[in-house]
C-alpha cells in the first residue's frame, strides 16, 4: 500500500478478479447467516466480526429489523448500541442490551464473536462479563471470504468464542493481551 504524506487518500494495485475490503480499525460488524432468500433472513444468530485498535475509541450502533416487512416504517426496529476501545491490556467490546423486540423474534440468540488478531498479539484470555470463555484459535487462509466465513479471515489470524446473548442484557467482552 502506498500513502500520500497526509493520509488522505491510499493507492493500491488489485488484479482484476479482486475486490478489495476496507474496515476501519476498532469496527464491530453484525451480521447474520447466509441465506438463500431474505424469506428465511433470521434474528436468531448474529455474527460479530471485530477489527481491534488500540487507538480508535468507536462508540456506534447497527440498525436491525425483520428484514421482511415495512413495520420499520411504524418503529417496528432496533438500533443495538456498542463501544469498542482499548484499555491498558485488554480490548474491550461494550454490547448495550435493549427492551425492544422485533416481532416474531426470541428474546436470546446465539452470538457468535470473530476477532482479527494483529500478527505482533496474542489474545490470553476472553471474559464476558467478568467470566472466562472458551475460544479457538485460527490461522489466516487466504481462501476465507470476507464476512461469510465465521472462523477464518484472509487478513490475519483470528480468535472465535460464542455465547448466547440475552437482547435486552448488555455485556462487556473483554480481550486480554498476553
């Protein structure tokens, strides 16, 4: 890659059959399973895919409906508020529970975290509300597709953990560096 002196822009060379993907450093993606049809589109498992930065300090939300109907229109939505930042040690992901259940929906889904792990770190531990989680550890492969592989990713290793999220709960995740 090759920056001009303000970092304002980034010139890179791709071949032809390459798309190039761009996430800034501290994102949180949400995301769900693949599906065939936005018919069978479900609120029932979420994929969070999280790029770590000890600088960036990103407080958002991403916006959820049934994905079906036109009840966003009538406030038939969910925004899901998070802060993402890095403490001392630890990268820290703060997940703000919310009271508003989309229609048809469970009031828990299975939540499944892909961290993009710097080539210089090691992830020791992950807490999720001050309790120890399991986790796997995975190598990069470049034959991960970018936001529809759950385990793997083509830009660096990866750390995967899953738990059930209670909607209206919120939860700080913790990753302790080595």
């Amino acid at each position: 890659a090759n920056f001009n002196k303000d970092k304002k822009y980034i010139k890179e060379n791709y071949k032809i059959e390459d798309t190039p993907v761009f996430v800034k450093a501290g994102s949180l993606l949400a995301l769900y399973k693949k599906v065939d049809n936005i018919s069978n589109m479900s609120l029932k498992t979420i994929v969070y895919d999280y790029f770590p930065s000890k600088r960036e300090d990103i407080k958002d939300y991403f916006y959820e409906d049934d994905g079906k109907t036109m009840a966003y229109t009538i406030g038939e939505y969910r925004k899901n508020y998070y802060h993402t930042y890095f403490d001392g040690n630890r990268y820290v992901i703060e997940l703000t529970g919310s009271d508003k259940v989309l229609d048809d929906e469970i009031k828990a889904r299975d939540a499944f975290f892909k961290v993009h792990v710097r080539d210089n770190e090691t992830i020791d531990q992950v807490l999720i509300n001050g309790i120890p989680v399991r986790f796997k550890r995975h190598d990069h492969t470049k034959k991960a597709i970018p936001f529809l592989d759950n385990e793997f990713a083509r830009d660096s290793k990866t750390l995967t953990f899953k738990f059930k999220q209670v909607i209206k709960e919120n939860y700080k995740i913790e990753l302790i560096l080595k």
